[in-house]
C-alpha cells in the first residue's frame, strides 16, 4: 500500500553585516522514479532570487539562484508533496563475471571510481574481500559489505563532518549515515560493483500517523548495480521502504550537496536546518 509523505526542508543564514550577493545550487527537490512519484514541489527563497532550473549530469533536479541585493539574512524553504509505493528488494541475478563486461563497467564507470571521499583504507578491504567470498553472489555480498559498515561503524554525531573521508570513519570507528555509505560504497566498488550514493529523507516512525507533523531525518543510503539499482541504508541496516523519499543521486556526498554556492560581503554566516515530515495519506 502506498504512502504519502509532505516533507518541509527549511534552511536559514544569517550573516554578520550585509551579503552584497550570493549564488547558490538547490538539490532539494524529490526525484520522480521507481517507487516514488512527486505530486507537488516548491522553492521558496528569501530575499526574492533570480532562478533558472535544470538536470545535471546524474538527473537530479537542480534549482540555481541568486540574490544581488544586500542582505543580512536568507532562507530556503522546499516544499514537497511525494507518493511513495517501494516493492520489495529483488533477488540478486548478476553473476560476478558480468561485472567485468561493457555493458556494466563502462556503462556505470563514473560509479566504479575510489576518490578520497569513499577510498577504502586495506584493511576494511580485506574484511570486504573475505565477506565477498562468504556470500558467494554479488548481491548477497553488497548487503553483507552493508550489514558490515552497521556492525563496525558506530553512530556518532559530531564526529565527523561533510569533508571526512571514508577511511577516517573506518579507523575512529564512528560517524553518521554518510560516513557509512561511503564506507561502504568504496567497499562495493574495490568489488568492482558499481555503487552510487542516494540522498533524501526518511519519516522516523516504523507506522507513521496520517495527518502528524514530526521532525524528519535527512538520510543518505546507496545503491548498487544488478539488473537495476538496488537499495541499502547503512545506518538503518534496513532496505528503504515507503518512510523513505529521494532525492539525487550521484557518486559521493559532493554531487548531491542539498545546497551549495558562495556569497560575498559579509565575513561570517550561521545556518541552521530543519526538516519536517507529514503522512498526509
């Protein structure tokens, strides 16, 4: 049975004297696709921006802005209405010879790369190796490399943040949902399974009351390559069900950045976030 979901993500600055301009990239709105339809989306930006909308290289939906008049404070706020309806994982089917051949290593190549956000340090790569040959498939390896990142890996916020690479996590034993899916993407692809980072949010009760307001999370979980992409969360060691919504993909955190820019004027600025999240139906 589907579910409907009104998530509210507001994020606020305000600055220390006066922004005299500021430009900036939203990846705040849900993602239409397998399991997830958006009945409704908006941005609302403080001061009044000039906008233009466009997909970038891995599809998401990407609103730029800028504000050219001097401010000392500015607030986003993405709304959005998602009806979400996930089916149940599928069983693996690729056979690990597959992984080798074109239509996967060139197609998914950008998936398959080790930069130093998900870089695996040799050791946990020896602990993937060993759960790789246990699990016989590569499906059943992927979720055995996840369950993993959640055995090892304890959740820690404030231990780590957005620029904390994969093997920071992996030695001090603690982080949050993103450590440990680039923990556990690098994982994936030193297998040689592609594997892509998944940002959104997720409603944190297990049965969600229609019609009550709570304080939503902003997750991350990935997705790797068989037949399809299939899905994981880390953190939850759960598959996403229809408490979770989308919102882009890519191959780290840095491609999927919910907002991003740069502004001039002011020397510092405070933000602050809040998500809310709704079952409307």
């Amino acid at each position: 049975m589907s579910t409907q979901m009104r998530v509210v993500h507001t994020t606020e600055f305000e600055y220390d004297g006066s922004a005299v301009a500021s430009y900036n990239q939203a990846r705040m709105t849900p993602a239409t696709g397998p399991g997830q339809i958006v009945v409704h989306s908006r941005l609302e930006v403080h001061p009044k921006p000039w906008m233009s909308e466009y997909r970038d290289y891995f599809g998401t939906h990407v609103i730029a802005f800028e504000v050219l008049d001097p401010h000392d404070a500015m607030s986003v706020v993405a709304t959005s209405t998602v009806q979400v309806d996930r089916g149940p994982a599928a069983p693996p089917t690729t056979p690990w010879e597959a992984y080798g051949e074109r239509a996967i290593a060139d197609r998914w190549t950008e998936y398959l790369v080790l930069p130093e956000a998900v870089a695996p340090p040799p050791d946990f790569v020896d602990s993937v190796q060993g759960e790789a040959r246990a699990a016989g498939t590569p499906g059943g390896a992927a979720r055995a490399v996840c369950r993993l990142v959640n055995q090892e890996i304890d959740f820690l916020p404030g231990s780590t943040d957005v620029r904390t690479p994969a093997a920071e996590a992996w030695r001090q034993r603690a982080g949050v949902c993103q450590d440990m899916v680039h923990l556990a993407i690098g994982g994936l692809r030193s297998l040689g399974i592609p594997a892509r980072y998944v940002s959104g949010y997720v409603h944190p009760s297990a049965d969600p009351v229609v019609g009550e307001t709570v304080a939503g999370d902003s997750r991350a979980w990935l997705e790797w390559w068989d037949d399809g992409w299939q899905a994981f969360d880390p953190s939850g060691d759960a598959v996403p069900d229809d408490r979770y919504i989308a919102i882009a993909t890519g191959r780290d955190y840095t491609d999927v950045s919910p907002l991003s820019g740069i502004y001039s004027g002011a020397r510092t600025s405070r933000m602050t976030v809040d998500v809310s999240i709704t079952r409307t139906a």
